[in-house]
C-alpha cells in the first residue's frame, strides 16, 4: 500500500488519530486543522485497520491504553500492513518500561497532555525525514 506522494507538502499529508478519548482526538484534530494537515480519527486501532485512511495515512499519531488492542500492538499490525507508516505514540500514563519499548521499536513516545509545539514539529520532521 502507498501512502499519498512524496512531492505532497508535509502539511497536506493525511494523519490518523488512534485515540480512545473524544477529548484527546478532538484536540489534535483541531491542531492538526490548524496546522493544515488532513487527518482521519479513530477510538480503537481495529477501525483504523479497516478503514480507508489506512492506505492514504502519511502518519499515525497512536495511544499506548487502547481498549481491546494496545498502541504497541496496532504498532506492530501496521508494521506488517504498512512497514512504511511512521507511528508517533501518546500516552498519559507512560511508565519507563513503556518508554524503553516504544525506544526499542525507534517510535517516539510524547506525554498526555501533548505539547502542541513539540507535536508539530516531530510530525514534520517524521513526515520529512523518517522516524526519530
């Protein structure tokens, strides 16, 4: 599966938002509008699997606490679906063994509530040079 084009500017890209919390999904929709970018939205990793966004997603901005199956478990299914899809984790409750397996995966894994600003510019620096 392809993702949308290279020569796409990174603020025109398609970002999915895997977030089982309206409030959390609807704020990062919203700074994601800001910003310019496209996005798609999901409260569990099983739709975004299915969906349409998933061939057209430039990156996914995921939980860790999904219900049913977990950040790093979507992580790894979009890895054999989609080994191209950089995967940037969220997480209110990241303990140190979270943090060194989302290290040990090379995907960044930034604190609930997310700094819009530290956001931002991971996501264009993913969109444009890869994973951190």
């Amino acid at each position: 599966m392809m993702s949308e084009g290279e020569n796409t500017p990174p603020s025109h890209r398609t970002i999915a938002v895997v977030d089982d919390d309206l409030g959390v999904r609807a704020a990062l929709c919203n700074l994601l509008d800001s910003a310019g970018y496209r996005h798609c939205s999901f409260d569990c990793g099983e739709d975004f699997l299915t969906s349409t966004c998933l061939p057209v997603a430039a990156c996914a901005i995921v939980d860790l606490n999904l219900p049913r199956m977990s950040g790093f478990e979507l992580a790894e299914q979009l890895r054999l679906l989609r080994p191209d899809l950089p995967v940037l984790f969220i997480s209110a409750q990241a303990a140190m063994l979270q943090r060194q397996r989302a290290a040990a995966m090379g995907l960044a894994l930034l604190p609930k509530p997310v700094d819009a600003d530290t956001l931002l510019v991971l996501l264009t620096a993913t969109l444009l040079y890869g994973p951190p």
